[in-house]
C-alpha cells in the first residue's frame, strides 16, 4: 500500500512538472499593463496596453544624436554604466560583449549603454572606451543625455534608479534590459553572470521568431 | 581484493607524500587559497576569472615578463593604483587607471601569490615581510 501511495506522488509530482514547463515559446511581457475598453464596429472590445519605454534624447560615442525614432524596428538590449566604474561595469560589459559578437552582423538587434555619469563620460571619452572595448560600427551605441533625464529613464526600464554616494561614486545594478520592437520589456538578466547573459542571447533567438517581431507591428 | 590492497597502499604513499610538504610549500598552499579568495573579491570584475583582462581597457595579468620585471612594483601599483600610468602588456599598450584598493600586507602578498602563480604565471611565493619592504619604497 504504501509503494502505491509513494508511486503515485511521484506520478503527481512527475505531472506537475510536465504542466508547468509548457509548450510555448514565447517570452514574457514585462511592467504595468492597463487594460483599455473602447468600441469597435458596435462591440465592447478590452485591449491591454502594456508598459512601454518613454522616448529619449541622448547622444552616441560618435557624436551623432540618438532618440528613440533611431531604434525603431530594432530589438535591443539596454543597460546603465560609467566608463570609471571600478566593479561591476568591467565584467557586465565583459559579458555584453559576447551578445555584441553574437549579433553584430544583425542589422535588427541593437545593443544601448546609458551613461549614468554624463559629466565625465563625454562623446570623446564614450569613442575611446568603445575603441578599447573593441566595439565598432552602429550594433552597440554608448550613449551621453541629460543626467535627470537618464536616471527618470531608468525607472522606465524596471532597474534601480542610480544614485551618487559621499565617494561620488554612483551606485547602480547591473541588469540587462530586453525590449522589443513595440519598445515593451520581454526579459532582464543579471549581466555580472555569463550564464543569464547565455540565456539572453537565446531569448534574443526566440523572440526574433515572434510574428509581432517580423512585422515589427 | 588484490585491487583494494594496492589502492590502499596507493592512498598510504600519497598521505605521506603530502604529509611531506616543507613548510615553504605549506606557506605557499596558504597564500595561494587565501589569494584567490581575494582575487575574486577585489581584481576579478576588471582583470577576468583567468586573468585575461578585457579587450584594450583593462590589462591582462598574463604576462609573466611584465610581472617579473616588475614584482617590487606591483604591491605600490595593488595599493595606490596607477592612475595615467603606461604599461606595456603583451606587446600592448595600456593607460593605467586601476584604482587603489585598500589592502593589508599580508593580503597584497596572498593575493600577489595567487596572481603571479596562477593564469601561466610561476613565480614563487610573495611574503608578507617582502610586501612591506616593496611599500616603503612606493613613490
């Protein structure tokens, strides 16, 4: 009796597992989503709308202005950093680079650093951080705006909001920030662990493969 | 049967061999642990988990020439960081900007010894005394 009771948890248990892994393979939507009822054609329809990312005005490591019209169409992959950071940066930026390589010949996946210490990390001192890095051409842009603007911008994208200490040093988090196409948040991932930073760049695969990512609608 | 008997003895004959580690090598074993712990904690972000540094802005610790050329130097360079200081790395060049991190002796010495015996890097044990020693002549 008691085998039969132990094989059927494990049967249960087995069964759960199964449930819950799921077929789908899309990623999730992140953020508030407001649900909004309007009428068409004489029918009550509910439509959600879902978190998206504000427009901003920043500059690149090339001098170039770059708001949000310049990522239209493009899947990109976010983060906040300063060139002198001395402890995570290094390693995020270590990681990013393995997303860099992986997409640098895909016109559609764009890769946006957010400086969060504007006053030093000029347009000159993003080129030659860009030149050491070893990052050329338009896949990853280092970008320069206005300080409130940046750290307002950071809330948008779910990751704590900087902040300066007695040091001046700024602190921050070291979170990689997926948006799609309709600029909604589909995934964040640790950018201090390779692991996560692996899994983003299959999730970057899996969501290229979404109907509303090849239409871009 | 014959087979546990010879892992037996086999197991014997390695229990004395480590047991026979001179106090030199007891020393180093215990520089070494405690220097990759520290190595993880202060240099790895920048310098990588095998030393290999990133790209051109941090420099790697791989070159053995460049740390034997200047091993009185690198407890100054661990402590006071180097700040617009050109170093030349495996053939290139890197404008130093490390910053200081604050470091007892004896650590800069564990650490120093993980460092220069790790990433194809052999070069002995680095002692507290010879840390101290290289930090009253920093400029």
């Amino acid at each position: 009796m008691k085998k039969l009771i132990g094989g059927m948890v494990a049967l249960l248990a087995l069964g759960a597992c199964k449930f819950n892994t799921g077929p789908t393979a899309t990623l999730p939507v992140y953020g508030n989503r407001t649900p909004v009822t309007k009428t068409v054609g004489g029918k009550t329809v509910t439509d959600t709308i879902y978190q998206t990312i504000p427009a901003f005005k920043t500059v690149n490591q090339y001098g170039d202005s770059i708001t949000s019209k310049n990522l239209a169409g493009n899947i990109y992959v976010a983060d906040f950093f300063f060139t002198t950071c001395p402890s995570i940066c290094p390693v995020m930026h270590r990681n990013m680079l393995n997303v860099y390589n992986a997409f640098k010949a895909d016109k559609e996946v764009k890769i946006i650093s957010y400086s969060i210490d504007p006053k030093h990390d000029s347009v000159n001192v993003l080129k030659k951080y860009a030149d050491n890095l070893g990052i050329a051409g338009n896949t990853w842009w280092l970008l320069q705006g206005k300080k409130e603007e940046i750290y307002k911008l950071s809330e948008s994208y779910l990751v704590r909001k900087p902040e300066e200490d007695a040091r001046q040093l700024f602190i921050h988090d070291g979170y990689f920030i997926l948006v799609d196409k309709q600029k909604r948040i589909r995934g964040t991932y640790d950018g201090t662990l390779p692991e996560q930073v692996t899994k983003l760049i299959a999730d970057i695969k899996t969501l290229k493969t979404e109907p509303d990512q090849i239409t871009g609608k | 049967m014959k087979l546990k008997i010879i892992s037996a003895i086999g197991l014997l004959i390695a229990v004395l061999f480590f047991s026979c580690q001179t106090e030199d090598e007891i020393t180093f074993a215990r520089y070494y642990s405690t220097g990759s712990v520290v190595y993880q904690n202060k240099c790895q972000n920048c310098h990588g988990k095998d030393g290999q540094g990133l790209s051109a802005l941090m420099p790697p610790l791989t070159d053995s020439v460049f740390l034997k050329a200047n091993k009185a130097l690198l407890p100054c360079i661990v402590k006071y960081g180097a700040k617009g200081k050109l170093m030349i790395i495996n053939q290139h060049p890197f404008e130093g900007n490390m910053p200081p991190v604050d470091l007892a002796p004896i650590e800069i010495a564990e650490v120093l010894t993980y460092v220069t015996n790790s990433f194809g890097n052999k070069a002995g044990v680095v002692t507290a005394q010879q840390v101290e020693a290289d930090l009253s002549k920093c400029n």
